[in-house]
C-alpha cells in the first residue's frame, strides 16, 4: 500500500496547499472589519482556526490526477472548506453536540454567543456557493451541474441528513446499517463531492468521475470510522476537540458497535477499496493515494 507513492512529498503537498487555500479564502471573505464587523469575525474564527483542509485536498489532488489546473479548481476547493466550516460551527453547538472546544481553540457559540455562532454558519454555507458560482464554466460541467452538486451534498438528504439521524441516534441501540447511513450522509458526502468537483474543474471523463466518486466515498467512511476509533483511544489534547464525548452521550460509533479491533479492519478495508478505486488514473493519483493513507494512519 504506502509502496506506491514513497517519493510523493504528503506533508509538503499539505502545507502548500493549505497556504493556497488559506489565502483564496482571506480573499474571498469579506475583512473582518466590514460591517456588520461581528459576524464577519464570527466566519473567520472558525475558518482559520488550523483545520487541516482536508476536503479541499482532496479535491485539488482529485483536479491533479485527472490533469487540472489549481487555479480552476480553487473556488471550489474554498466552497467546500466555507460548507465544512458551517457544519462544525453548527454541530458543536449546546442544542447539537454541545462542544467546548473545536481544533484545539473555544468553540465559535463559546466567543461569540449562541445567535452569532448559527448566523455564522448560516454565512458561510450560503459564501460557499457565492464563491462556487465564481469558477470556470467547464464544457462537461457548466455552473447548473457544479451548484447542484454542492448543494445536493450540503443539503436535506446528505450531510443535514446525517445529522438528523446522529442527532436522534443518540442513546438508542443503532445497527451497523443505521451508522453507516449516518456516516455516509454526515462525513462521506462532502469528502465525496470534494474528489467530484475536483474532477469536475479538470472537465474530467465520465470514467474518471465514476472513479472519483468511488474514491471519495470509501475514503469518507473510512475518515469516520477513524474519527470514532481516536475518540476512544485518544485525549481532547492530543484530538484538540473534546475527547470520550460519544461514549458520554451514548452515540453510536463503530467501536461501540463491534468493538476497536474491528473498527479498524473495516477502515483498512474501506481504505483499500478507495486505492483501487484510483488504478483507472494509471499511477496519476499519487497525492490522492497518499492522502488515503494519511487518513488511515492519523491519529488525530
């Protein structure tokens, strides 16, 4: 598995591309001054708060392999990161999960209060296709197919559903078809329309896309099932968001589910499932390859 991409450089495609990100956003953010000033400092809190920019990764290294242009795919790339952003705000608030803490700081309702905190998500979701709308038109994939891919991932039967189902998850008995459901809609979803769009902003091939969704959904499920495996072998240090919740609130998780030594086998196989997926690129793929096994071996 890590034999295929030893000369690729991770971290260094990592730092680079956070760096590009990271300054697209602040680009395409109103200032933190700009009036109204507190929602627009609200919005920045939480999305320069040290994520790892996962998503937008992917989707930047999904445009690489199927022969893009960084600069194409980068509003799309910032879209993703604004969506991923509002979720976080709105998960980890009292009437949600109820966190403290989010990437080693406060969480965003713990600085600005509870009313700032849900107008800044409802901000960033709605940036995010502000800043989608702003791309390339793409001959296979004009701005009525890349609005509705993002919006059928952010929407009521993908990561809000998955939410939903989290939410009235907790303290019942779930079975592993009921937390896949959970995990598929809640984290697999955006990572998945992260490796689409990618493609998407390359004009990719209909072969190239079927792949990338391939991709996109195994590594998903598998970066959920490791989220559930750190929240039980690691502390809130080490994780920099509280760690143990999901045993505290009784939330269904794959190790509660079918125990540690499990869980991991099916992230392995998830993880195994999303290499193959990428053979189609012909050894094109080597930062999306690497990427999945950062996934698989993180441990935080």
């Amino acid at each position: 598995m890590s034999s295929k991409h030893q000369t690729f450089d991770l971290q260094k495609f990592l730092a680079s591309r956070t760096n590009a990100v990271n300054q697209s956003l602040d680009k395409f953010l109103p200032g933190e001054k700009t009036k109204p000033a507190t929602i627009h400092k609200a919005m920045r809190y939480s999305l320069f708060a040290g994520g790892k920019r996962m998503r937008p990764a992917v989707l930047l290294a999904a445009a690489q392999a199927c022969g893009g242009k960084e600069t194409d795919a980068m509003p799309l790339a910032c879209a993703v990161e604004c969506i991923h952003t509002y979720s976080l705000i709105h998960d980890d608030l009292p009437a949600m999960d109820n966190d403290d803490f989010r990437r080693g700081k406060p969480t965003n309702h713990k600085v600005f209060g509870e009313g700032i905190a849900v107008l800044a998500g409802d901000a960033l979701l709605t940036q995010a296709f502000e800043i989608a709308a702003q791309c390339k038109n793409f001959p296979r994939y004009p701005h009525d197919k890349i609005i509705l891919e993002l919006a059928k991932a952010s929407g009521s039967l993908q990561l809000v559903a998955g939410q939903v189902a989290d939410l009235e998850g907790e303290g019942k008995k779930l079975s592993v078809a009921e937390l896949r459901y959970i995990h598929e809609r809640k984290t697999s979803a955006l990572l998945c329309c992260s490796a689409r769009l990618g493609g998407m902003s390359a004009n990719c091939a209909p072969a190239q896309l079927a792949a990338l969704t391939d991709f996109g959904y195994h590594v998903g499920l598998a970066f959920q099932v490791i989220d559930d495996i750190l929240d039980v072998t690691q502390t809130s240090e080490q994780l920099g968001k509280t760690a143990g919740k999901d045993v505290a609130v009784q939330k269904a998780t794959y190790p509660a589910i079918v125990g540690l030594e499990k869980s991991r086998k099916i992230a392995a196989q998830l993880t195994d499932r999303a290499f193959a997926a990428l053979d189609t690129f012909k050894g094109r793929a080597v930062a999306l390859e690497a990427l999945a096994e950062f996934l698989l071996k993180r441990d935080r």
